[in-house]
C-alpha cells in the first residue's frame, strides 16, 4: 500500500500534536476554517469529530459541541459536502473521529469510499471492536486507504495490546487515563508507570497520548516516551470562547 | 392454598437449560449474537469489564453456592415463586383460558428485582464494592437499591433530570435504601441518558465498580445474564402450568417489550419450543406514526446503541432519537438484540399498543380481577381486544408489575 499522510507524518523526527474537534461547532460552517488555521498554526494531525446524539465515551465538553453541532445542522453527507475541497487549501493528515452508528447507517464502504475521495486518511471509530473490525470492514478501510486507530487504555493487557499493535498499521492511540474525554487533567505516577509500560513494550506502532492534555505541560509529560499527544476537550473550550479565531494562539501555547 | 415447596420439587425436574446455550437457536451464541443482533460495541475503556464478566458469567452461575443463595433470596426475600393465576372472568370476557403470572407480587413489586438480586451476587464475587445503575422511571433503581442495602454496597443510580422530576416518589425510595441519585443532565435528560451516564461512570471507575444493567441490553454479555437471571419466571410458568394443566407449555406467552427483560425472561424457556407462540407487546404511544411513539420494531432500524447492535429508533443519519410512551418503563428507543431477532425472524408476534388503549385494559384488569397493573404491564393485556384467541388456548400474560407507581398517571388520565 502507498504510504498515506499520517504514516509519512509519524516518520518525521519531531513529536507530534494532534488535535480535536467537532465538525460544524462552534458554528456550522467553521468546519473549513478551523482546519485551515490549525495547519497554518503548525498542527501536525487533525481529527475531525463526526458528531453524535450519543457519545458514551465523552465528557460533557465534547457531548455539548456535538450537541451544538446536531442542532446547528451537521450531518454525514454535509460533513463531506463541506471537506469536498479541502485538498486544494491543505496538506495535513486528516482524521475522522467518531462513533460507529451514524457510519454504519451511511454504509461502512460508502463512507469509506467518501474519505478517500474527499482526502480523509483514518479513522477513529471507538466503538467498533477490533474482532468485529478484522472480521467485517479490515480490507474495505485498505481497500479505500484508510488508516484505522485502536485506542488502548492503562487497563489494557500486554496480550491485547499486542493483537492491537499487530492490527493498526499508523499509530496507537493511547488513553492516558481510565476516564471519559476531558475529566481529567495532568499526570500522576500512575500514568507515569502506564506510559514507560507500554514504552517498554517496543511496539511497531507509534503511540499518541489522549485524554488529560490541555496545555504545554501536559503536553510534555505526556509525549516523554510517547510519540506525539492529542488536545480535544481543552481546544473545544478555546472554541466555545474565542470562536473559530486566535487559533494560532492557542496551538503556540501548547508548544 | 398451594404449598410453594411442591413447585420447587417440580421445578428440579426441568432440564437445566443453563449449558445448552449452543444447540439453541434463539438464544445468545458464545459472542453475544442473536441472529445478526447482539455483540459488544464497546470502546475500548469498557473492554476488560465485560471481557471479565464475559469470561466468568455463566460460571459463576453454574456455582452451586451462587444458585442456593440465589434461589434463597428469590424465595425467601422477593417471595417467589410467584403465582401463576387463572384469571377466570378476565377470560370469561374473551373467551379463551388466560393465566397471569404474577410478577407484581414480588419484593419491589416488578421482575426488575429478579435481575438485580443475581447481579448483586455477581458483583460480589468479582469483588466489587460499588454499584452503578440506570433507571427510567425508576424501578429498575429502586430493585438495585434495594438489594445494596440488603447487602451493604454503596449504589448510585442515573436518573435523566425529567425523569427525577416526574418520578418523585421512587427518588425518595431509592434515598430511604440509602442510595444516592444522579441526575444525568445530557441529551435528552431520560432513561436513554441515564444509561449513557451510567456507561461513562463505569469507564471512569473501572476496577471496583459493577454496572446493574436493568434490561437484556447493553453488550455481551448482558442480553444474555440478565435473561438467564429472569428466566425464572418461565421456568416457574412451565412447572405450575403442568400442576394446573397438566402440561408444561402454554399456547401463548404475552410480555410488553420496552428494553425487553420481562419479555426475554417470559419466554426464556419456550424460545425453542415453536408451539408456544411468543407475544410482544410494544408501547404505540400516540400512534405509530405519530411520532410520539416507542414501537421499535415498527420504527428502528439495525443500529449500535449502548454497545449493543440492535432494531433502533433514529434518524437516518444515525443519531438516536427520543422515544415516548406513558409509560416511563417502555420509552427506550431500542430492544433487546434477543427481540431484534424474535421480529426479525418471525418466531415472535409483534403487537404495539397505543396510550389509550394500555390505559383502557390497565382499568379493565382492575374492575375485572382486582388487581391494578402497572402501565407497563397493561400494554400486554391491551392486545385482548385485538388479537382473537380460540377457547382452548391457554394464554399466559406475564404482570410484569404493579400499578402503585403510576397512580398519578392514572388519575390524570380517568380524571379519578
């Protein structure tokens, strides 16, 4: 398989900042912008929420935005309406995050066929178990190129992660605490131990830390080992503040 | 009077169902699947939860210590069996032979206790010391708050803020059982969120927490635990019909259908029986296409909700959408996968009853047999007037509870 965006970005020698956010939220038209002004600030990955009524794993920050978004409009088929150009403005590995449902009622392989034709390169999809994933939809997601990102959590056993590992074929997205999406943040022992874990544990894929990074501090502990850290809940509340503008502020303050 | 021992020596000539799970069609595979319902949608953070409880379930419930202090409990303190009663002017009126099997009569006064005195043993021996549940209108958190005080574990049960609101009394049961009530602020605020709350509770609390879930929802394996768990009401129906009838299998068994325990434990013994005919019974609301409406096999469609794929309400798009019924206990926007699969391949008839109708035979039922159904229950005795069954027909309703709860509601609705 030709190597996509997010594969040649985790090649590059520097740690890498991901971050979060709910498609059509603060406002639904932003989607386009906010993309756009976080490659400009010198994000290296984008995962772009595809909101849900249902988001089980979510603290109350990214249910409200994907409750806003809802109620603003947002929809499948308009997310990629409003993505069906973005490859003309903009370079940086594009992720889709959300929850199984609304894909699985679009059509797994007609969304998947949309990502590729829109520019899209993975996939973040929670609630679709690695079992069902490898039996049911593995060769449509490399069919259409796309990368599929499992997430592991500190009560995660060696013998999965490793089935895990085996699996992903970009990074691992690793969970840094046994918590909902922006509930809590900063690292204790605790992670400190679960981060030289898996450290230790020589994966092939890379890791990217979530949950509990909100600021250049966290940030730094958590891309100590890891290879890169992602920001959701915190940029959603910059969002919620300042509109989709003084984005490149907030990405500067991270690092 | 019966002596409730004769029914127990009955009962231990029934095969154990419990292990045969394989050569049954209608029940749950070693994956969790009914047909093409059922699995674990699960992210991740859930994974070594259910992965535990997966491993260990039917295990633990094949433990001989576990099954005497289940069935102790079921005896002594919800006071099972219950009965199996003819309801002789009720089938005077529509002329064939109906049986009530007489849930309303247990401890808590619904069949939710049944699944909660199972799952606070469950939780005991995974060494949990904290329980989690959801609840609608509250039953389901009352029966899980009542078996943690019987045992001394901390509870907490989600509520949706409206649900809080329009179930005062409950609230206050659940406070006397010394649990404490979370309102779940998100969505919709009703029981949809409450489970949704309850879900993320767990993901945050993962080592010493063990979720009650009141229905057969939610992912493997708790379509399946919770229906073993309620499956005593069938074996119970089988054992006093063959007292009463000399035979075990009716020719109907009715249940309403919200998530769907009282049904799947009705049925639970008779789902590879064909000649038992299998009822459900699912809340219309205003009308089916009103779209005030909890009828899932008629609306949903196959979707994920609460890691479950299953028949569920939504939008095209695949946002869950806000079932209603009057009653509180039916308006969840899907079904168990075990009914998923019942409609989907035509063993169960699916019957859905409006608002009005339910309210017309809950009043029925009440001048008829003395005996005041909960809401719930009276969808279930609604399809008499609808559905034409020959004299000879032993039909058993399941009065999966009592009406004391929805007194208010119908007040309101006769002006009483």
């Amino acid at each position: 398989m030709k190597q996509n965006r997010i594969q040649k970005k985790l090649q590059e020698d520097k740690k890498l900042l991901s971050i979060y956010f709910t498609a059509g939220y603060p406002n639904l038209d932003d989607t386009v912008k906010v993309i756009q002004d976080l490659e400009e600030s010198g994000v290296d990955l984008i995962e772009i929420g595809l909101p849900f009524s249902d988001p089980l794993a979510d603290g109350p920050t990214i249910q409200d935005s994907s409750t806003k978004a809802l109620n603003n409009g947002m929809h499948t088929e308009l997310l990629f309406e409003q993505l069906a150009a973005i490859r003309k403005t903009v370079s940086i590995p594009l992720i889709i995050m959300g929850y199984f449902n609304p894909v699985f009622q679009y059509g797994v392989e007609a969304f998947c066929e949309k990502c590729k034709e829109v520019g899209i390169d993975g996939l973040i999809l929670p609630d679709l178990p690695l079992d069902v994933y490898q039996e049911e939809y593995e060769s449509i997601f490399k069919e259409y190129g796309l990368i599929n990102v499992f997430l592991i959590t500190p009560q995660t056993s060696d013998a999965r992660i490793k089935a895990i590992d085996e699996a992903s074929d970009g990074f691992i997205y690793m969970v840094s605490s046994a918590s909902t999406t922006g509930a809590k943040t900063g690292f204790g022992e605790v992670q400190k131990s679960y981060f030289d874990r898996i450290a230790n544990m020589q994966l092939k894929n890379p890791q990217i830390v979530g949950f509990g990074i909100s600021n250049s501090q966290t940030f730094d502990q958590a891309t100590t080992k890891a290879k890169g850290a992602i920001i959701g809940s915190a940029f959603i509340k910059h969002l919620t503040e300042h509109g989709p503008e003084k984005i490149a502020d907030f990405v500067q303050g991270i690092r | 009077m019966r002596n409730p021992l004769s029914i127990e020596v009955k009962l231990k000539k029934i095969p154990a169902y419990v292990g045969m799970t394989k050569i049954m069609s209608y029940h749950a595979n070693e994956k969790g699947y009914y047909g093409e319902f059922g699995g674990a949608f699960i992210p991740e953070m859930l994974y070594p939860n259910c992965e535990e409880l997966r491993q260990k379930y039917i295990q633990i419930m094949e433990e001989p210590s576990f099954k005497e202090e289940f069935d102790q409990l079921l005896k002594d303190y919800v006071g099972r069996p219950s009965p199996l009663y003819f309801a002789e002017r009720l089938s005077n009126k529509y002329n064939t032979k109906i049986y009530l099997k007489r849930e309303d009569l247990n401890h808590t006064g619904a069949h939710k206790v049944n699944n909660t005195i199972g799952q606070i043993l469950m939780a005991k021996r995974l060494g949990k010391n904290r329980i989690i549940a959801e609840t609608g209108a509250g039953q389901h958190g009352v029966a899980t708050a009542t078996v943690c005080a019987l045992m001394g574990i901390e509870c907490v049960v989600y509520m949706g803020e409206i649900d809080i609101a329009r179930q005062a009394p409950n609230v206050a049961r659940m406070k006397m059982l010394g649990a404490e009530v979370r309102p779940a602020l998100s969505g919709s605020k009703t029981l949809k969120d409450a489970t949704n709350e309850a879900i993320r509770d767990w993901i945050n609390n993962p080592v010493d927490t063990h979720y009650i879930i009141g229905s057969v929802v939610g992912p493997h394996p708790y379509p399946d635990m919770v229906a073993r768990f309620q499956s005593v009401i069938s074996e119970e129906i089988k054992a006093q019909l063959l007292e009463k009838e000399g035979r075990e299998n009716p020719d109907y068994v009715v249940a309403c259908v919200g998530g769907g325990s009282n049904a799947a434990g009705a049925y639970y013994h008779f789902l590879d029986t064909p000649e038992v005919g299998i009822i459900a019974v699912e809340a219309a609301g205003k009308g089916i296409h009103s779209g005030e409406s909890a009828a899932t096999s008629a609306l949903g469609k196959v979707g994920i909700i609460h890691g479950s794929k299953t028949l569920l309400m939504q939008t095209d798009d695949g946002q869950i959408t806000e079932p209603y019924s009057i009653s509180a206990g039916l308006d969840y926007p899907g079904v168990g996968p075990l009914h998923a699969h019942l409609f989907k391949s035509g063993r169960g008839e699916f019957i859905s009853i409006t608002d009005d109708d339910a309210m017309k035979a809950g009043m029925e039922l009440s001048k008829l047999e003395g005996i005041i159904p909960a809401i719930e229950s009276s969808h279930a005795f609604a399809i008499l007037e609808q559905r034409k069954f020959n004299p000879s027909d032993i039909v058993v309703i399941n009065l999966s509870g009592r009406g004391d709860k929805d007194l208010q509601n119908y007040i309101d609705y006769f002006k009483l």
